[in-house]
C-alpha cells in the first residue's frame, strides 16, 4: 500500500513493521562468538510484536541464509548490516557523552533499546520520539521483562511529519545545550521536504558542541529506488516462508538533497563513510552478494556531523 501524507501504523506493520525488523537484524547480529553488538532486548521485543517468521528467525528456527536469494538485501546481509548500523550509531553516542553531552534524541526510535542498554553517563536524558502506540508498545514490553532504562527516558509521542520540536521542547529538551542526535533509517521513510525540515529543526535546535548522525543515500531517487525494487524482490521470497507483511512502497523515491551537502551549508561539519570503509575500520567485512545482485547498498553513507 503506497504511503500517505497521515499514515499510521504498530509494530507488525507498513513502516512499524520495518522498525520490527531491524531488532530482528539486531537480534541475530548480537549472537556468535564474537558478536558485533550485544542487545539482550532486541529478541525478546521481536517475540512480543508477534510477527511469525521474524520470530522464527529470532527464535533460531528459520535459517537466515535458506529464506531468500542472498543478495543484497538478503536476510543474513541483512543482519550483517544491521550489526554495523547498530554499531556506528552506538558508538556515536557513547563519543558523544564521553565529549560532555547530556541529552540524546532518538528520531523515530522504534523498538531501539539504547536508553536501556547503553552504560550512559549520571544526568544524561534520552528523548525518544515516534508514534504514541510504538513507544506504549515498547515500554510495556520492556517494563514486562523487568528491564530499567541506564539513563532519564523520555517518550515523546509525535509524528515526525507534525510539530515534533513543540513537542520536544515541551518534554523537556534544553535547545540552549548540546544535543546528540539519531536519525538512523529514517530519512527514505520522509517525503523530500519532510527531509529537509527534518534537518533544518534539528539544526534550529541544535547550539555549537551539538552532534548528529545520520545516513545518506548518494545517487538521489535513482538509489532509493533501487533499494525499494530490491525490498520488494526479497520479500516476495520471504511470503515462502509465511511472512504475511506489506512492506513494499513504503519509501519515497523522489528527488532529494544530498544530506551531507545539505548539512554542510547549515552550520554542521560532516564526516560521512562508507559502509565497505565503516566494516574495515571495525576489522569485518559484509557477506558477498550472490552472483548476480545489484550492490545497492554501495551507495550508503554513514554520517557523524558536528555543530559548529
């Protein structure tokens, strides 16, 4: 079903069922001998939406290399990924504390645990915003299995297309502090100049010693395009296996500004890296795609920038 401008959702659909998903990339990616990330809660959180086949796979009863065509939006490259975006962004906040700043904003947070499981620092507040029946879900499940968030959590229950900023400020957010800010897989969910406001109201609220990372897709519609095409390919693979989600259209392939760009000519100084160089400098590397598959993803960019 192709998005509109006041879509809705829960957990086991449309964009939520995205955001269900990642934690299970997370989930798989916490496992093995020397596993890149350890989120304890990201299974347990699949298993409580309820979406059968990302359970099976959670709980260890799917194999992840026998679901699809192992491409590059394959499950196991999929995990992969998921493992070094959990990563970079874990490691952005933790530098991010270490340099003195106290709040964190989680853009349309999902089912991310970080106010959870992260070592944070004494009188550090982590806002998370998304959809109000995402965030009840979550913090009841999480509430449900006696977890405790390591810093001051703050829900803050707005559509990201609406007047998240009043809504923020009005939870509590101190626009005359440093703030470090999360946009991770969010930006192709956004219409073009939902984009843009995006970055322009972080920015408005951001002082100097402020920082945000985010991604950027080079190549502009052309490449979310493809990702979409390639989305919707593998789960047509997945329906196989009874996976019974609409997860096609959900992204919005028209022409956008470069974030990296954009962000430059706003006050912000960038960092982007490559997900090939962002595996290197963590001593991994991303499973090859089959014979065959488009590297769609070579055109992702990860990117740290910092108010100056």
């Amino acid at each position: 079903m192709a998005r509109t401008d006041d879509d809705t959702w829960d957990l086991a659909s449309s964009v939520g069922a995205t955001a269900t998903g990642v934690a299970l990339g997370r989930a798989l990616a916490s496992r093995g001998e020397n596993p890149v990330i350890d989120d304890p809660f990201a299974e347990p959180l699949v298993r409580a939406v309820g979406v059968d086949f990302f359970t099976r796979l959670a709980c260890g009863e799917l194999d992840p290399a026998t679901v699809d065509d192992n491409g590059d939006f394959s499950m196991v490259r999929m995990v992969a990924m998921m493992g070094l975006r959990t990563r970079f962004f874990d490691d952005f906040f933790m530098a991010a504390a270490e340099a003195g700043v106290r709040q964190a904003v989680i853009l349309a947070s999902g089912l991310d645990a970080r106010a959870y499981r992260l070592p944070w620092p004494a009188g550090t507040t982590v806002f998370e915003i998304d959809q109000a029946r995402v965030l009840e879900f979550k913090a009841a499940a999480l509430a449900d299995l006696g977890a405790a968030p390591t810093a001051q959590r703050r829900a803050v229950p707005v559509d990201l297309r609406h007047d998240w900023p009043a809504a923020l400020r009005a939870a509590g957010l101190d626009p005359d502090k440093p703030t470090a800010w999360s946009a991770e897989g969010l930006l192709p969910f956004l219409p073009p100049d939902a984009q843009d406001r995006l970055l322009d109201n972080i920015s408005a609220l951001s002082p100097p010693g402020s920082q945000l990372a985010t991604e950027n897709m080079r190549g502009g519609s052309d490449s979310v395009q493809a990702m979409a095409d390639r989305m919707r390919e593998v789960t047509e693979q997945w329906r196989r296996h009874g996976f019974d989600v609409q997860m096609s259209d959900l992204w919005y392939a028209s022409d956008r500004n470069d974030v990296v760009e954009y962000l430059s000519g706003r006050g912000w100084a960038t960092s982007p890296i490559g997900i090939a160089e962002l595996a290197a400098s963590l001593g991994l590397s991303l499973p090859a795609a089959a014979d065959g598959q488009a590297q769609t993803l070579t055109e992702l960019q990860y990117v740290t920038a910092r108010r100056t």
